[in-house]
C-alpha cells in the first residue's frame, strides 16, 4: 500500500517526466492501482465505484476474466505480427463487427486509438471526395492529432490555427447552449438543417464529409434530438458528401436504446458511409477502429499497412469482450439501468444544476451559476468541487464540456441497479455539497461587504 508521500513523489516524477499540457484530476491526485467489476482501488487502498470507466473505456467491467484468460492465451502463443500477416483473431473480430455494424457491404481497419479511427475515416473520405473540405459538429472532440484537432469545435482541445482541412462548423451538437435552443424537437431539426444548407452554401467546392458523434463525449454528453443527424443526411446525400459517425464514446450498447448511436437518427433506411469506432471495444486495451462500405474502405490509392492496429492480443482481447457484451444483452442493462440515473438525476432539484441529458449509460449533468438567467451561467469551479466531493465520498465521475462545466457520467454497462442507486446518492450528496458550499460563500461576502 502507497503512502501519501509516494503518492506525492509520484505526482512530482510525473510532472518532471511528462508533458505539462497532460491533465490530472484532484487537487491530490490518486494512482489507481488495479480494479474489479464496477470499482477500482486506489495504491493506498482506497476503493472507488468508478462511473467513468477509464474516459468511457472499460465498457464491460473491470479484470472481465473472459478478456484476462483471451489476453494471457493469446499472448502465451505470440504478442505481435502486424498486418503484413495472416492473423486470425483479428480477422475474427472484424467478422463479427461487420455482421452487426449494419452497415451494407462493409469492411474493417483497425487502428491502436478513436484518434486514428477519425484520422483514417478523413484520409478515406478527403481522397475519394478529392476534397480537404470537412463539415463538423460545434462543440465537438475528435481526437487529439493534427487533422482531428483540424475539426474539434471545441477551442479547449485545439492548440493550433494551422489544419490540413477548410473545416465548417454546424448546429446542433449541443442544444442546451444554442440559438434554437427554444424549439421543439422538429422544429430544431429544421433550424439545424437551414443551418447547414446555408454553410454548404456559402462554403462552395466540394465537401468530403460531415463527421459527427451522435453524443458529444468531450462536450459534456451534449446532443440534439433523435433524427437530426439523419436530416443532415437526406441533405448531405444529394450532394453526395460522406456522413462519418463517430462511434467512440456512443458505440456498442452505451446508449440503451440502440447498439450504435447514428441509429437514434436513421431515416428511411438511411446509414452512415464510415462509422468509427474505439474505447470500449477493447476494454482497456489499446483499438479502434473503422467501418466503410467495401466500396469507399477499398478506395484508397497506394499501399498501407497498420504496424499495431488489430494485434493478435488486442483482437482476442476485444473479441472475447465483444462476445461477453453480446451474450449478455449489455445494451438492454443500460437501457433498464441507465434510467435510475438519468430520471433520479432530474428530480433533483439544486440552483446549480442546469441540464442533465444524455441516454443509457452516457450521462451528462451541466452546472451553472445560481441566478444567472437562462441557460446559466457556466461553472466550471462548481464541476470541480463536485469531482472533489464525489473523490471523498469514494465515486470517480468525469467532467468536460466547452466550458469545463459537465459532469460526465458513464459506468461500465454491468452496473447493477444496486450500484446505480448508490453512485446517485453519492453524486446527488456531492452536488447538494457543492451548492452548499457556493451559498456558504456567498453570505460570507455579503457580510464582509456590509457596513
């Protein structure tokens, strides 16, 4: 067990050693030492319900023992060939996720990271297009490389101006904070979708594709209303520019609802052409990847290869936790679980709290400023507080959105109803802590002010 002194040296060693732009959470930060199911326990001992999963990683559970048999099997016979070879447990994995990607004809790469799954699917769609115009949600994350930080419409995550693509940025990732916030469902479409003809208007050439998550992840679990992304795409399609999901942090169940996210916004039959894919496929384990109609994957001109993407350990890794989620109807127990969160969330009623949205398991709470009007101000020192009040009271949530003002709420898709009951009361305690905290404050200065 780590005292707090090498809880400290650590912290100093990876500040000398590491990149200073790397973010930590805590003002005292822990070093999560190993995990099970749904909680983890920290190198002191502390044990923690974890309703973030790893950044919406460890989809299944912690040390699933069907992933750590697959693993320590597969890496018994040979950890490493890359694709200039045969290699079965990869080809296995991308059967499996063609068969239920429900995507007509499709064809899978594997990449190491949902960073390069986006950074594969604009290579794709910027070649067949012969276009580097991109079209891409406000508010929006996709990565943290060059050309994905070319299309992040979220000015936290782009250190840089300079970008490989002429990128446009549309409504309707975030209706909380918008224009049209005031509309109802079919109403906000219809302003989303005048939203974007104008700019495909105004941007004139070409436009290779429009990339979107069906929920913003790095956003603070933002989106707009079911049917939305389809409308995008009636319109998109006349035009014959790509539609690519980002499937990241929505794939494989999360929402409850459906297994991938784009299907809440399918019309009339209509799919993405490039669907991309990452975090909780491998729980834990380093893969993404990308789904493309045969047509648009075999497109690209000159040889490729991946040196990492599909390893023989990752694939029998992910495939056994693919397998497990499947056989376990992990979807339907976020869709059945989810609800004690989200509903439980919405009774409550505190002056900081301004929105709580999102779908199964992919919750997300925005906090705002007491008095500020509508839709509040934002309150970044408030997500802060309430991240430090659940640490104590032994619940890991995550927090994000374009003003740090999220709360980010998603537990591995095993989660009991149990546990559902408990993270709601540790995070409604924490918020009403921190609303307390902000009120103690306030009559505080009001006093000093006085005369």
């Amino acid at each position: 067990m780590s005292t707090g002194n090498e809880q400290g040296d650590l912290l100093a060693r990876t500040r000398a050693v590491l990149p200073s732009w790397l973010s930590i959470y805590y003002d005292d930060p822990i070093e999560i030492e190993r995990g099970e199911g749904r909680h983890v326990w920290a190198a002191d001992g502390t044990r923690y319900l974890d309703f973030f999963g790893g950044i919406l990683t460890t989809m299944t559970a912690h040390a699933l023992p069907e992933v750590t048999a697959a693993v320590a099997e597969q890496a018994g016979k040979i950890l490493h060939t890359s694709t200039l070879y045969l290699n079965r447990p990869m080809v296995e994995l991308a059967e499996e996720i063609a068969a239920i990607a429900a995507i007509p004809d499709a064809k899978v790469f594997f990449t190491t990271s949902g960073t390069e799954a986006n950074d594969a699917a604009l290579l794709l769609a910027s070649s067949l297009r012969r276009s580097n115009q991109i079209l891409a949600l406000r508010n929006s994350y996709h990565g943290r490389s060059f050309s994905t930080i070319a299309i992040t419409g979220n000015r936290t995550w782009s250190p840089t101006s300079l970008s490989p693509f002429q990128t446009y940025y549309v409504h309707g990732g975030n209706r909380f904070r918008s224009p049209f916030a005031g509309l109802g469902d079919a109403e906000f479409v219809d302003a989303c979708v005048w939203d974007l003809r104008e700019v495909l208007d105004q941007a004139g050439g070409d436009v290779a594709a429009l990339i979107a998550e069906p929920i913003q992840g790095v956003g603070g679990f933002t989106h707009g209303p079911d049917g939305l992304l389809g409308a995008f795409a009636k319109e998109l399609g006349e035009r014959g520019i790509l539609w690519i999901s980002d499937e990241v942090q929505t794939g494989w169940g999360r929402t409850g609802e459906h297994f991938w996210g784009w299907q809440a916004h399918a019309q009339g039959g209509t799919t993405p052409d490039i669907v991309t894919f990452a975090k909780g496929i491998g729980n834990g384990l380093s893969v993404g990847g990308v789904i493309a109609r045969a047509e648009i994957m075999d497109s690209l001109k000159g040889n490729s290869i991946s040196t990492f993407g599909g390893s023989p350990v990752t694939a029998a890794g992910a495939l056994a936790n693919l397998r497990y989620l499947l056989a376990n109807d992990l979807q339907g127990n976020a869709a059945k679980v989810g609800p004690i969160l989200l509903d439980g969330l919405r009774e409550l009623d505190s002056p900081i709290v301004g929105d709580v949205r999102g779908k199964g398991l992919m919750i997300g709470v925005e906090l705002v400023r007491p008095g500020t009007g509508s839709p509040g101000e934002p309150a970044p020192e408030l997500a802060s507080a309430v991240l430090e009040a659940t640490k104590r009271r032994g619940l890991l949530v995550g927090k994000g959105g374009l003003y740090g003002n999220a709360l980010r709420i998603a537990p591995p898709l095993t989660l009991t109803p149990e546990e559902a009951t408990e993270g709601l009361a540790l995070l409604t305690a924490s918020i009403e802590e921190a609303a307390a905290g902000l009120a103690t404050t306030a009559s505080v200065e009001e006093k000093v002010v006085s005369p």
